[in-house]
C-alpha cells in the first residue's frame, strides 16, 4: 500500500452513529459479533464524556474489485436495499457500544462480567459527575430495562421507570445525550416550583458532560477502494483491537459471499461430508485452510499453463503456490472449478496413504503433507493410478516423510512438489527436488524415541507394511487397530529389564527397540527378559515357539537374539533391518557406518516422554 491508499482524518462521533443507523457505514461479513459487556461500555462512555481518546477507527470505502458480503452493525436497520459506502474493518465493538447506548433509543442487550446476557439502559448520576469527587466510571450506571432495581428477594430498591422520577434523583439517561432538549425542557419544569438550585444543576452538568459527546471527534483511517484483498487481511489483523487473528478462509467466506455463495456452507455440507465413511478417517483433521491451500495450487498451476500457452516470457510467468497471497487472489470461479477436483484428491490421498499403511492420524507423519498429496492427485487423475505412477509417488512420499522435510515452512516445497511429482509421473520431468534432497542419516533411528516426530510414525507404517503381526495372536496389526485393540508403540527389550541390565538408554529407548504391539501382549511381556516371555506368549496363544519366532520376524525383529538375551546383536541386526526397509522406500542407498555417538548425545539431551 503506498501513501495514497489511505487518509486520516477526524469526524464527529455524532456523525459516525448516524451513518451506522443509516447503513452508510456497515461491517464486513468477517467481523466477530459484538460482545462487550456492560462494565467495558460503562468505561467507554465514562472516557468519551471527559474527552479522553478511545482510540481510531478504521474504515475500508466500498466500490471496489474487492467485494465483500456486509452486514449492518448489530441494532442498526438500514433499508435492505441499502448499500454502504465504509465498511468498518476496526473500532466495530467501540461503535456499536456508543451506536446502542447513545443512540439506538433502545434498551441495550450485552453481557454481564460472567457473560450472562443482560438488558438495560445507561444512566449518569448528574449529581457525582458534579461533585468532582467521584470517579467518572462510578457515576455512569447500568439500569435493568424496566429501570426498576430489586435485590435478590426481588424487593423494589430504587424506582426510576418514569422520566419524573429521573429528573428527582437526578439521574440523566445516556439514550438523550445526543439530542437532550425534550429531557432537559422536562426537568427544568419538574424543578422549576420545587427547588432553584436543582434547577440550575443542568447547566454545569451540560457543561461538563453533555456537550462533550456532541464535541467528540473520532480519528478515522479510510482505505480508499482501491485496497487490495491481501492488504485489507494484513491490516486487519494488525489493527484488530480483538486478539483474534483472521483467517483467509474467513475473508474469502465475505467475498465469496458477495456473490450468494456460501463458503462455510459448502466446506461443511460438501467437502467435509464427502469424508465422512471410516475409510476417510485420515482426513479427519485437514482443516479449510488446508483444502484452500490445495485448491490455490490448482489454480495457480492453471494460471501458469494458461500463460505458458499464450508464449508468455518463463520469467514472467505467475507462480504457482498457496501462500497466504496466494490463497486471498483465489477467484470464485476458480474456486467452483477446483473444489471438486480437489475433494476427489484427498479421497485418493486417504486411499493413497491406507496403501502405505497409514490408517489414523495419530500416526500420520505429516499433515502438511495431505495439502500437496491432494493436489497431485487431482492434477494428475487417472496418469496417477497405475502401478508405476503409484510407485513414485510413494517414493516420493517416503523421501518427504525420512527426509523430514514437511515440518517447518513448506509452501514452497507445495509449489515444487505439484508441478515436479505430476510432470514426473508423466515421464516429463526427472527425479523431484523432494525426492533429490532427502537424506536419512542412519543415527536418525536412534534418536527416534516418540511418536511427536514424523520419521518415528513412518517406521511404524512401515512395519505394518512389512506385515508385522501380534505376536499373541498372529493377526495383522492393521486389523487389530479397527476392532479397538488398544495397540501402540512399545519396548522389545523391556525399560526395566534393560535398566536392570545396565544397558543403555539411548539405545534401549531408541525405535529400534520398539515395535507395535497390542496392550494384552504388552502385560504379558512386562518387564520380563524376552528369553522368558517367548515361552509366556506361545503358552497363552496356545501355539508352537517357532510360530511365535515367525510373528516377531514380521517385525523385523531377530528371536533368535532375543530367546538368549542377546541385546547388542538383536539391536544390530533390526537397526540394519530398518535401515535396509527405508532405504527401499526412499529408493536411496542408506550406508550405515556406526558412527552414533553424536545421535545419541543429541537425543539423550532432549526431554523424552516415554512409551513403556
């Protein structure tokens, strides 16, 4: 935004509320509601009424290429037909607060300081704001609507529901100070026969309270029309007085909506309900910005090829990505084109990643990853499905997850990946840049010691792939999942055998020493030497020794090792074992030269929060 984009200037509050009733001033669908309680009302009103500031306004003008759904601000009733020319972007609780208690002529429904709803009415104790002792705040005061004040056996304690007994205990109505005349003609003639000096009350209260509403000046900031939709976002989270971020799902929800389409009704009654089977189930967790992320990186890329085929320059070529400007250019009709498309990507994805053996979010590796996943899926429809198409994807996926590369910022690697991973799949491109920077350092298995990271969730995806089965019961861990059999992640070599042992921990707390296994056989194994749980499980399964072995091989696990209590070759040869099944996935060779004692120091010096 350059100088010219927006003015500061001053405008009189009288005529800021009298633009809200009209509707000339409106608010963004955006906007929160109001939701001020009547004690933070009462300090706004105590401050206008000494002429301290309350801080700017600011006001974007309608008419621009940025359309936004309005709304009137809450107690306003504009003509329908009315169409704003500001809408407020900051100082909306400020104004409707002053609008409904100053203005309105209505009793004002808020909040109490237990955000019980409440109505009533404003009033100022004209005698305390007088007497110079009381503090401005003390003497504004917030009347039931009936204006009738009873205590908790509800006996009347104060009566003030006609204007004489107002203008008796002197008690001014904030809903006249605007336009006090017919208020003050009434209680210049209720004490005019009764007592002089009352009477001469009004002038030093007019004095020292009335006109400094009628006075006050707002400082108001006008985004001229202009204003870009990035820049209206940006601005208003950096104004917004609430602490509430905006979201750009919430900024497109308004704009969409200036053309009677409902984004939130679509992302809940379409999107997500085309997830709802069980099947789904990794999906449960994307969120609306991670689907408009998906959707801007279709569109973007068809910006691109659109451009590519009318022989734009490549340096000028738009971008393709789903940063948060990215996301906020997103046309409707791009939106309606790719929505669809996308819904279907991530349905693939779900199918894509039961394929890789992963079934819950618990151990998803990578949400982040869903976003671009989705997306090439959808770009590539049926070039994707084959078996060789399939077949790069899941190496690409595995060089994502082992390469740890969808953890911190990762729009870009998104824009990467879909035009790289697509074109790959149909042999334009070569290797994609995911695929070339990943790298799995083999001391990594050592320090993988909980499931907070997503290399430690790929390893055990990869164990159900391999076909790792209960070593009880023989039955696919997979299986045992859907039917609630409570597995998890827990010690080959148990903790306190390996404490016991002196062994250690860096290594005994590492995956390499951790398998899926269900809880009834975890209880089994306890904290005994392998060499005597074997024997437990095949006498509790009812099965042969060497069928119980050929369970714990399915794990990539050696019994043999562990039938002697033989730690350090058991540790060895499943680290190699490990190795060699990531290395097949990642379509990389992995050479693993033992050199681990920097691994584990770095992981001994985390705080590890272990899975027994």
């Amino acid at each position: 935004m350059t100088d010219e984009a927006f003015s500061i200037d001053k405008r009189p509050l009288r005529d800021l509320l009298r633009q809200v009733e009209d509707g000339r001033a409106q608010l963004p669908e955006f906007q929160r509601g109001w939701v001020w309680p009547h004690p933070n009302i009462t300090s706004l009103l105590a401050s206008v009424s000494q002429g301290f500031p309350v801080g700017t306004v600011m006001t974007l003008q309608s008419g621009g290429d940025v359309r936004f759904k309005h709304r009137p601000i809450e107690g306003a009733t504009p003509p329908p037909a009315v169409e704003p020319e500001t809408l407020v972007l900051d100082g909306q609780q400020r104004l409707t607060s002053l609008f409904q208690a100053i203005k309105l002529g209505e009793p004002v429904v808020t909040q109490d300081v237990r955000k019980q709803r409440v109505t009533g009415w404003f009033y100022v104790d004209m005698r305390a704001v007088l007497d110079g002792q009381t503090d401005r705040e003390d003497a504004i005061r917030f009347l039931p609507e009936d204006r009738i004040v009873k205590n908790f056996r509800s006996e009347v304690l104060q009566d003030y529901s006609t204007r004489e007994k107002e203008y008796e205990a002197q008690l001014f109505p904030l809903s006249a100070v605007l336009d006090p005349y017919d208020w003050r003609r009434g209680f210049e003639e209720y004490w005019w026969d009764r007592d002089k000096e009352s009477l001469r009350v009004w002038g030093r209260f007019e004095e020292l309270f009335v006109r400094n509403f009628d006075r006050y000046q707002v400082p108001v900031i006008s985004l001229g029309k202009n204003t870009a939709r990035q820049a209206v976002c940006q601005v208003f989270e950096n104004v917004n007085t609430g602490g509430v971020s905006l979201t750009v799902f919430e900024l497109l929800t308004a704009t969409f909506a200036a053309d009677e389409f409902d984004l939130r009704r679509h992302w809940e009654k379409e999107v997500k309900a085309a997830w709802d089977a069980p099947k789904y189930r990794i999906l449960k967790e994307v969120s609306n910005t991670d689907f408009l992320q998906s959707v801007t990186l279709l569109a973007t890329a068809a910006r691109r090829e659109d451009a590519v085929g009318h022989g734009v320059a490549e340096e000028r070529l738009p971008r393709i990505g789903c940063k948060r400007k990215d996301m906020l250019e997103l046309s409707l009709d791009e939106y309606e084109r790719f929505a669809p498309l996308v819904v279907e990507g991530f349905r693939r994805a779900a199918q894509f990643l039961r394929q890789q053996y992963v079934f819950d979010t618990r151990f998803l590796p990578y949400g982040t990853q869903l976003i671009p996943l989705s997306a090439i899926l959808a770009l590539a429809g049926e070039d994707a499905q084959s078996a060789g198409a399939q077949s790069k994807l899941a190496r690409w996926y595995w060089c994502g997850v082992f390469g740890e590369l969808y953890g911190g910022s990762t729009e870009t690697r998104f824009s990467h990946d879909l035009p790289d991973v697509v074109g790959w799949i149909r042999g334009v491109f070569g290797e994609p840049r995911t695929v070339e920077a990943a790298q799995f350092p083999p001391g990594r298995l050592l320090t993988l010691r909980t499931r907070n990271s997503a290399a430690y969730k790929g390893i055990y995806a990869l164990l159900l792939k391999a076909g790792a089965v209960d070593w009880r019961t023989g039955v696919k861990a997979e299986i045992t999942e859907y039917f609630d059999e409570s597995i998890d992640i827990h010690h080959i070599f148990p903790k306190v055998w390996c404490q016991e042992a002196g062994k250690d921990p860096g290594l005994y707390n590492s995956v390499v020493n951790k398998t899926p296994l269900t809880a009834r056989t975890n209880r089994i194994i306890g904290g005994n030497a392998p060499s005597d749980y074997l024997v437990k499980l095949a006498k509790s399964a009812e099965i042969t020794s060497e069928e119980v072995r050929g369970h714990i091989r399915s794990h990539l696990a050696e019994p043999e090792h562990m039938s002697v209590d033989d730690f350090p070759s058991f540790f060895a040869a499943r680290k190699a074992a490990l190795l060699a099944r990531v290395s097949a996935e990642m379509g990389k060779v992995i050479v693993d030269d033992g050199a681990d004692t920097d691994a584990l120091a770095e992981a001994d010096a985390e705080e590890l929060v272990e899975v027994s």
